[in-house]
C-alpha cells in the first residue's frame, strides 16, 4: 500500500474547515443523516434480492486482553448458585454492563462522541450539554428511529491481495476508489459507507494486540471521499482511525473530522467476515442496512448489531 504520510496540525485544520464546509452535515443539527431521504430508503430496499440477513456486528467479548483491558460483563443473576430448580414457573435472568466505546464491541458513536477545542459538532460548546447525567443534545437518540440505507462495503484487503492490512497501514482516497472501481460499485449520497481493513480477521486468527498503538485505518485525507461523495454514515472492522495517528497532534483525527466537523454517526469495530465472501460470490457490494442504537436518550452512542440484507 502506499503510505500517505503524517498531516501537521496546521493542514488538518484547512482540512478540517474544508470538510466541514463542504459536507451536507457539516453545520446541520442532525449532522449527515439528512442526507438518508425517503427515496433513498426506497431505493435501498430495492437492494434486496434473496432475502439473505448478515450480522455485521463482533460477538460481545467479555474476556480482558490487550484491547480490551475493561471488556464487557454478562452474568446469570437467577437462578443463584447452588440454588436448585424446582417444580413450577422460574426465569433465568442475567445482567449485562459494558464501555460502549471500547476498543472491541461493535457500537455507534453519537454526534456528541467528540469534543474539539471544547466544541461538539455544529460549534455546541461541550459544557452546555455535557454532564454527568449525559448529554442533552446530540445524543444517540438522533438515530432513535434506526439508521435504513443503502450500505455499500469497500474491501481494501482484497484490492490488495492480502487477507488485512497490516497494523499501522492507512488507507487513503486512492485506495477507496480502487476498490470502488475493481468491486464494480459507485458510493453515493446518503450511502452507510463499511470499508474493511480486515483488523477484526486479524484478531480472531492471531489474537488480541495494543491496537492504540497499532492499528489499520482510514488516513485523515480519505474523508475527501466521503465528503465529495455526501456519505451519510461510515462504518470500518476497527475504529475507523490508524495508528499511529496520522496527525501527531490528534490522537483520532478521523473521529474528530468525521463525527465533529462533518456530522457523521460513526460504527466502530464492527465485523464483515460473514458479508465480505458472500458479496464475493453474488458479484455484488451494495445492499440494504439497518443499524437499530438502543433508545438511550442521553447517551454518547450505543452497542449495535448492523444487518446487511442482500
């Protein structure tokens, strides 16, 4: 792959305001999903052609490892241990609790995920929204009624041979047109946007690493694409960002282009090894999706489990 080089803070704030100005959700209250009409939900639907369902969501993981130093619970709460089950009516009921934004578990990132020079997205000074009771505007309860478009998956691995990109490698605007152009498929606007990096292969056939220090991801420049092409939503296998960060300065600076200046819902550490194959062999790369966040309303996103319907 080529490598598309470190960014120094001055030119990813031109990038930034580039962005920002350029995109449909770069000032809009609900940021780029505006840009999912009800024609475009239509048209979606009209995607679908065997009726086949594909999670593009990661088992929850509940084991500590190094990505994952606070990793998810799941507990049986009844019945209680050693308590033996009798005759009649009993429910076994369990409790669950995780860091939504943790380095493994697939979730949504709300437009209030990010805060930059003390701004969320559209400007909104952090303070005024932020507490510890949550957030009281740009929460996950944007997407309260479900996220349905057209969902478009970008290979990258397979455009270059290889089952993942290596740790560290970015992608940028070249390589998301080629694969657009080898895979026979146009983004367009108001599309959900899935680009694999094959991190989530990588980790079930070589295990768990320090992903914040090594990471596949988009470089900052690749949100060009997404801009120009009016992408409503962009989803990747892991967070969406490399690393080392492409910008000294900004640990995240995908994050920080797409949630805060250019309004987009962003899904983290999803997973495509169901649904890369299957397009594979049906030749094609584009089908309906729903992305469903709980109903939280003040939360800063939301565990997810996306469906590709083909």
């Amino acid at each position: 792959m080529r490598t598309t080089g470190e960014l120094s803070e001055a030119d990813f704030r031109r990038l930034y305001r580039r962005l920002r100005d350029a995109s449909p959700g770069g000032t809009a209250p609900r940021g780029a999903l505006d840009t999912i009409t009800g024609d475009r939900v239509l048209a979606a639907v009209r995607e679908v052609r065997s009726g086949r369902t594909v999670s593009l969501a990661a088992p929850v993981d509940t084991s500590p490892g190094p990505d994952g130093a606070g990793p998810a619970e799941h507990r049986l709460t009844a019945p209680v241990d050693g308590e033996p089950v009798g005759k009649g009516l009993e429910f076994a009921r369990d409790r669950f609790a995780m860091d939504i934004h943790g380095d493994v578990d697939s979730h949504l990132d709300a437009l209030c995920h990010v805060v930059y020079d003390g701004t969320l997205h559209g400007g909104v000074p952090a303070g005024d929204v932020l507490s510890p009771e949550g957030a009281s505007a740009l929460s996950v309860d944007l997407a309260r009624d479900g996220i349905v478009g057209r969902g478009v998956l970008l290979d990258i691995p397979r455009l270059h041979g290889v089952p993942w990109l290596e740790p560290g490698a970015q992608v940028g605007v070249e390589d998301l047109a080629a694969a657009e152009a080898r895979q026979g498929v146009r983004v367009g606007p108001g599309d959900i946007l899935l680009v694999r990096v094959g991190h989530r292969r990588r980790r079930e056939e070589l295990g768990p690493w320090d992903m914040a220090a090594a990471r596949a991801g988009l470089h900052p420049t690749a949100m060009e694409f997404l801009a120009e092409r009016e992408v409503a939503v962009l989803g990747g296998d892991g967070n969406n960002d490399s690393a080392p960060s492409a910008v000294p300065e900004v640990a995240f600076p995908v994050h920080v282009l797409g949630v805060h200046a250019m309004g987009l819902h962003l899904l983290d550490h999803l997973r495509f090894e169901d649904l890369a194959p299957l397009c594979a062999r049906e030749g094609r790369w584009s089908f309906l999706c729903v992305v469903a966040p709980l109903r939280l309303p003040t939360a800063t996103g939301s565990p997810v489990n996306p469906l590709a319907i083909l």
